[in-house]
C-alpha cells in the first residue's frame, strides 16, 4: 500500500481548517497532502512517523508539518483511553498568493520553511499552547485567523524544537519508494517481537538483500538493522514505564535474543541502563 495521498476540503465558514476529533486509536494510514499541518496530541501513545523519522509521542506531542511530507500517528501498547487531538491544516496560499514574502510575515515563512523536514515542539512549549489551541476551536472565522497568525508568530519566534526529517529524505521520496517504507513500517510493526532478517524485508519488498540495504540506508540514512534495534528500544521504553514485568521479560518482549546486547542498544540510546530507565521515570511520577 503506497502513501496515500489525502484530500482536504476547506471549511466553509473559514479559509482554513481547525478541529479537535477523538477515537479509539489512530488508524489513518502514511499519507501525505499538499496542506500545512498543525497537529496537537492531547490524549494517547505510540510511534509517529515523518518522512525517515520515527518516535514514540505520547499526551502533548506537538508537531508543524510542511506540504506533502509523508505522516501517521500509531497507537501501540494498552491504551487507557481514547486517542484524541487537535489539528490545523492550512493552504500555502491562506492570505493570497506571496503572502508569506511581505516584510511582516519573514519569521513565519522562516518556520514553514523549516516545516518541510517536520518540527516537533518541545514539551513546555507545547503546555503553553494547549488552552489556546481548545480555544480556537470555539472562535469566530474573523477571530479564528487572527489568533492563528498570531499563534505561527510566537511559535516562529521559538527556538523549543527539533527538526525531524533528514534533509535528504524529501529529494530522493518517490511514489514507488513511498509503497516500499509504508511496507517496511507495516512489517516491523507487526514482526518486531520475533527475528527479522535482511531477506525477510527484502522479500517484502521485492528486492534482493543487497538492494534492499542500499535502498534503505541510502533514504533513511541508517542501516535496516539500527533502524530496528531503535524501534525496539522504544518499544522496550514503553515496557518499562506501563508494566512492571522484568528488565529481561522486556528484552524478550521486544525481540532482543541477547540480554548483553539489549542493554549495550539500551545504554547506545538512551544514555542509561534499563533499570535506571524505569528508576528515573517512577522518581518524575513521586513528584
């Protein structure tokens, strides 16, 4: 299944789009649309994915994302709850065409410029816009655009952010590589938990080994297998904070077959041990 490509329909009362929605999980697939995205995760957990990137997000993930760079929101683990955001979605051409070139507008074109590689807010910042954010929804069409522009303002003047994509990433995507990474997702996702090997992707994907290893490392400019070990880390991350089974259940779990090498993966990314992992993040819950 390739990237689906997703088409937005204005609202009519506005000249932009601005909703809150709730379910019982994030299900759309990777898709793309040629709309800017502002997007607020107010209830959930799991792994996003934007362009090469991936990361586990959870209440308060907070990410602006350029025209057309692939995305998707999915949900893993026990949820407690339903799945819940607020999103913004926006035409390049809001206030006309050029508009983001006049003097006044320079630090937002700035932004959405940066926005083309993905832009995930930090944590404080995001708590700043919250109540904001609900209460937008709420507002008038007239209100409603004043107090987004003023919003891409103050956001354009922060420096509380991570840029997500490589830079690579946007030039070498084409559609048959878009079916591939959704494929490549998909199978990791569902297989991380058992041995996945290079001829297992390859097979999925209609390559040799050889071609399947240049072909990802190339795009997501990291080997498969760091890619993989990375994914379950986060999922092992996931373990350790929602259940309180054994440093070497999670290892298992989350498809490690050497306990040794699950915690060198463990301490290559995420700086700790396992163990001290769990420790810190129950000492953050004691406050």
């Amino acid at each position: 299944m390739k990237a689906l490509y997703e088409r937005i329909l204005p609202q009519e009362s506005s000249s932009f789009n601005a909703f809150g929605y709730e379910l019982e999980e994030f299900d759309n697939p990777w898709h793309y649309h040629p709309e800017y995205e502002l997007t607020y995760i107010l209830s959930s957990r799991g792994v996003r994915y934007t362009g090469n990137s991936f990361e586990n997000f959870e209440e308060n993930d907070f990410v602006l994302l350029g025209p057309n760079l692939p995305h998707c929101w999915k949900n893993t683990g026990i949820q407690t709850g339903n799945s819940s955001a607020i999103v913004i979605q926006w035409d390049e051409n809001l206030l006309g065409s050029n508009w983001m070139k006049h003097h006044e507008f320079r630090a937002i074109h700035q932004l959405l410029q940066l926005s083309d590689r993905g832009i995930r807010f930090d944590k404080k910042l995001a708590l700043k816009f919250k109540e904001r954010l609900h209460h937008l929804l709420g507002m008038s069409s007239f209100d409603k655009l004043l107090f987004f522009l003023q919003l891409l303002q103050e956001l354009s003047h922060s420096k509380e952010f991570k840029i997500l994509c490589d830079r690579s990433f946007e030039d070498q995507l084409n559609h048959e590589d878009h079916d591939r990474v959704n494929r490549i997702h998909q199978f990791v996702r569902k297989n991380y938990k058992q041995k996945i090997t290079l001829k297992n992707m390859a097979d999925e994907i209609h390559m040799t080994e050889e071609s399947f290893s240049r072909f990802f490392s190339k795009l997501m400019n990291k080997p498969f297998f760091s890619f993989l070990n990375e994914y379950r880390i986060n999922a092992a991350c996931k373990l350790l904070i929602e259940s309180d089974i054994s440093v070497t259940q999670v290892s298992h779990e989350c498809g490690f077959e050497s306990l040794p090498f699950f915690y060198r993966q463990f301490k290559r990314y995420k700086g700790s041990s396992p163990k001290q992992f769990r420790a810190a993040y129950q000492r953050i819950n004691l406050l």
